[in-house]
C-alpha cells in the first residue's frame, strides 16, 4: 500500500491537490465565439448532417449548405428550414 506526503492514500479524496482552478486558460484552446442557436435550428442542422450535407454557420446568422460539390446559401432558419423540406430531410 501506497501513501503520500500526509502519510494518507493517495486517491479521489485529494482534488486541491491535482485542481488548476488558479491557472488561467489557455489562449488558443478558447473557441470563438458563436452566436448560440435555438434548439429547434440545432436540431435541423444535426438532420441535413445525418443526411451527408456539411452545415456551415457564418457570422451573419446564415447557413451554407454543401454535398457532392454543390453548396446553397440560407440567409436565416426559415430558408434553412425549407431547403431542408426541398431536400427531402425529415424534420
């Protein structure tokens, strides 16, 4: 059996010793910032994704759609929302 410093066993019981709550962050593991989406936009993108189109969101608040080489442009959700239906994903 094994102890530390304290003469305790070492375990899950000593999380000060291991925390890093002092330190800051660092710089290049912080993502950029994104505008948040609603769940039912989130929801939307994760089906087109399962239906093989790559979902890019822009800084605007639009969406660029692509698969097989061919892209669309949706300014908003809504259009986001009937390219979708166009495209036959089910919602």
């Amino acid at each position: 059996m094994f102890t530390n410093s304290d003469g305790q066993e070492p375990g899950l019981d000593t999380p000060a010793r291991f925390s890093n709550s002092t330190s800051k962050p660092h710089p290049y593991r912080v993502r950029p910032h994104q505008p948040a989406a609603s769940n039912a936009t989130a929801n939307l993108v994760a089906q087109l994704e399962k239906d093989d189109h790559r979902v890019v969101r822009d800084t605007g608040g639009g969406f660029t759609v692509c698969k097989y080489g061919l892209s669309r442009y949706c300014k908003n959700p809504a259009e986001l929302t009937a390219f979708a239906v166009k495209v036959g994903v089910r919602l």
